[in-house]
C-alpha cells in the first residue's frame, strides 16, 4: 500500500525500499483494530509526501526486496494521479475498503472534499496488473540497520543504576519498603451489588458479574495485562464483568473512560466513555447492560434473554453488521455504529416537525437499517445519533427511490458534530457536513445512463442553489445539474 501511494519519481526499487523503510518506522506490538488503523493512517501520510531523508541510507531496505516487483504499467498509471486520488485509488480497488471507509480515511489524513477524490478515483483509467497477487503477501519483521549491542549495554547499565537507587533508597535513615509505590501495579476494585440502587446511577455504580467475578487468579491475570499494557501503577481498576462468553472467558476493566477486554487474544483497550446507561459491546452481538436495564426487547418485540446481565445474541440485522440492535425499557432504542458501546438512535420522517418517540418505529427501525451502514465510524465513542430525512423522492435517469439524510451524533464526552448521508437504491454516500435547523447538501453522482450530474436537496421550505455547475434545474427542493465531476461546487439554500 505505501509502494503505490509513493510519488512515482525515481527507480521501482528505491521506490519499495522507501515504501518498506515507511512501514518498518511504524512498527507496533500493540495488534488491536484501533492501533492497526493508526498506523494505516501514518503509513498513508509518509508514502503521500515522503521526507527526502527516508533515500539515505537505503542499503538495509535494497538487501530486503522481494524476488518479484510490482507491475511497471500499473505504477506508472497510479503515479500520474494527484496523491490524493491516488491514495483513494489504493484503498478502493486495491484493499477493497468500502466507499464510507475510504472516506473516513481520506479526513483524517485531512483531504479536502473526500467524496469528489474519491469519484475521480473511481474514473481513473489505470490498466490492470500482469499478475494480479500482491507481490509481497507475507508479513515480515522490520529491518534493523544498526547493532543491538549498544542499546542493550545502555539497558543494563541502567537497570543496574536503577537498582542501586532502590536500595540506597530502602536501606536509608529511615527504613521502609524497598518496593517503591511506582513498581506496584493497578488495584482491582468492584462495586457493591446494590450501590447503583442507593446512590446515583453512574457507571462506577456497575457490580462486577459473570461467573468468574469471584475466581481471583482470572481476575489477576487481566489486572496484570492491564498493568503491562498501559502502565498505570497504584491506580484503581474496576471490574464490571468476568464471565464466559461464547464459551470464551472474558474480563471487561474500566479506568475513566477507558474500557479493557481480556480474553484468549489478549487485552485490547478502547476509548469508550462514562455513560451511565450505554451498553457494552462484548463482541458476538452480546450486550452487558447496565444493571437497572432489565426489560430489553428484540426489535420485533419479544423478550430478550439476559443472564448475568449479558444479553443472548442479538446482532443487527444489516450487511454492515451496523445498525439498531434492541429496545430497552420500552423507551428507548440502541443500535451499534461500530463503537465499544451501543448509541440511542431516533429518526424523524420528512413530514415531521419534531423526531419520533425514541423507540423507533418501523419506519424509523427501516431507515435505520440502511443509514446505520452509511454513518461514519467516529474516532470517539456516540451516545446517541439523531436522524432527520429532510427529502425523499426519485433521482433522475433511472437512479430509483432515494433519501437524504442529516444525522447529529453525539458523543460520549459531550462534543456533538453533524453530517449528511444520502441514501440511493444502489449505494450510500456520505455528502459532508450539514445545518440541522436549514438542511441542504449535495454530491456529485454517477447515474446508471453513465453520465455525471450534480445533485443536491434541501429541507423544507427550502430551494438549493449552486454555483459551479452548468445548466441547473430544479424540482421541488431537488437540483440537477451537469458538469466536471469532482469540480468544486458552492452550495446554498433559500
């Protein structure tokens, strides 16, 4: 991936050399899903503007090539591309990530106006590969271009310092421990089972359930991965849950905002808020509920079993595997967006002044299921997400029933941000930010005739205007217009 986001000047194997040496200074023991992306997103940073130094030195990285290098046609066509198409390119059709995904990716490298990078990509002529196979599908450890010797010597003769220190320190005047309170690690802590019941219902308020709460070598086992993970010596962990889940044993441990799983594949640590009441994801389409939720229903109204707190399986019900879940107490429904913890959903119709109850009905529960899909993986956890379809109709030329969506998503810390989604019969786009109060937002759009057009819509009692596009029509609060796609567009509503 950093080979083919790589500028396309000089030597193909300097080029790979550069691409490996990029990849190699991102290396990281920590394997979880949100470290991975990190890295992804430093790797695609370095290989779009690469600094001139990474072409000193390049001896230890030319010794390390594969036997094969990629195709020189496919390079050549992928160099001629602007970086940030390019990198769009890479990621569609080469890691076949999802539109929506790509998209996420191209903001936090900070390209302005993704979505029209990545239809340019999309356009892009570029001939298919001699051979298709990645030319190098292994992973391998990084290169080292310098001995180990002098590190491990300084590594030594620090740790012996240090321990000179200790036992100055312990055998002093005074006395005392010669353990010192920084070498001890987190403390195990729990709440009482009925706390959340005389006092206020916080998260600290969750008892520690499931059937190995109360088996104290599983217990330590996860504090000591906590400990080595995340180095946080004489704090106070909580345990809200220790239990078999699918047949697996599990630890959920909190600190602040901070969630750790423990399990066979070893701890994983996710940012995941202090909401009181959100549902913790403990994968499978299983749910820790809060411990004063105690009514879920499935989204069709039957009960759903809960033991020790832990819901039975209830997966959404979506391709994306994203969408809404179930309802709690008969007031509220939750819904997974990908996070650590499930989000309140609610919907409100174009005809509405005002959302429905929070319960989402079976509109709202269908609306839902496709918008779920389309909505952006936050880097924060949601607590809820507000959708309002402010325009619903027929595109033209064959492009069937659509609507446009403008989602609020709140999340857990109390920030909030907004964007727009629209919703077609054969795919879901994200079309930028949009005004909850005067909703309008447009996109360039590939019709099944194959022509490019310009659509926007706008909320009621609104007209969209645009500028930057040849001959716009509109109808009803939807424009059409033509014009070069991805060119910048001006966009407005009266």
């Amino acid at each position: 991936m950093a080979y083919f986001v790589l500028p396309g000047r000089g030597r193909r194997v300097n080029r790979l050399a550069v691409a490996r040496r990029i990849v190699d200074g991102t290396a990281r023991r920590d394997r979880s899903p949100a470290a991975l992306a990190r890295r992804r997103t430093r790797v695609l940073r370095r290989a779009m503007r690469p600094p001139r130094r990474l072409h000193i030195g390049l001896g230890p990285w030319l010794r390390a090539l594969p036997a094969r290098l990629p195709d020189p046609a496919l390079t050549g066509a992928l160099s001629r591309l602007e970086p940030p198409v390019r990198v769009a390119y890479v990621l569609r059709h080469m890691e076949r990530m999802p539109r929506y995904k790509v998209r996420d990716q191209l903001i936090e490298l900070r390209v302005r106006d993704p979505l029209a990078v990545i239809d340019a990509a999309d356009a892009a002529e570029v001939p298919p590969a001699r051979y298709p196979e990645r030319f190098e599908a292994a992973p391998l450890p990084p290169v080292r271009n310098r001995s180990l010797l002098p590190l491990a010597g300084a590594a030594l003769l620090t740790a012996a310092l240090l321990g000179a220190l200790v036992l100055t320190e312990g055998n002093g005047p005074f006395g005392g421990d010669p353990r010192p309170e920084a070498a001890r690690g987190p403390r195990l802590v729990r709440a009482e089972p009925d706390a959340w019941r005389h006092g206020p219902r916080t998260l600290d308020a969750w008892p520690a359930r499931g059937d190995l709460a109360g088996d104290a070598a599983f217990t330590q086992r996860a504090v000591n991965a906590w400990a080595g993970g995340r180095g946080a010596p004489g704090r106070a962990v909580r345990l809200l849950y220790a239990g078999h889940v699918g047949g697996a044993p599990l630890a959920l441990l909190r600190d602040g905002d901070l969630l750790a799983r423990y399990g066979p594949s070893g701890l994983e640590v996710v940012t995941a808020g202090s909401g009181a009441s959100a549902p913790v994801s403990l994968g499978g389409g299983r749910y820790l509920l809060a411990p004063w939720d105690t009514r879920p229903e499935t989204l069709a109204g039957a009960e759903l079993a809960v033991r020790d707190g832990v819901t039975d399986p209830v997966p959404a019900r979506t391709r994306c595997g994203r969408g809404p879940v179930f309802h709690l107490d008969g007031t509220r429904t939750v819904g997974d967006l990908g996070g650590p913890r499930a989000a309140v959903l609610t919907y409100r119709p174009p005809s509405a002044a005002r959302p429905e109850a929070a319960r989402l009905g079976r509109d709202g529960l269908r609306f839902w299921d496709r918008l779920g899909c389309a909505t952006r993986h936050p880097a924060r956890p949601v607590a809820e997400a507000a959708a309002w379809q402010f325009w619903s109709g027929t595109l033209p030329h064959g492009g069937g029933r659509a609507g446009w969506a403008c989602t609020r998503l709140r999340f857990a810390d109390g920030a909030a941000a907004t964007e727009a989604t629209l919703l077609g019969a054969r795919e879901q786009r994200g079309t930028g930010a949009c005004d909850e109060r005067r909703p309008v937002s447009g996109t360039w759009w590939h019709a099944p005739s194959g022509r490019w057009y310009y659509l926007a819509a706008a909320g009621p009692g609104l007209r969209p205007r645009a500028r930057g596009v040849r001959s716009p029509e509109t109808d009803g609060r939807l424009l059409v217009a033509r014009g070069r796609a991805g060119a910048p567009v001006t966009l407005t509503a009266r």
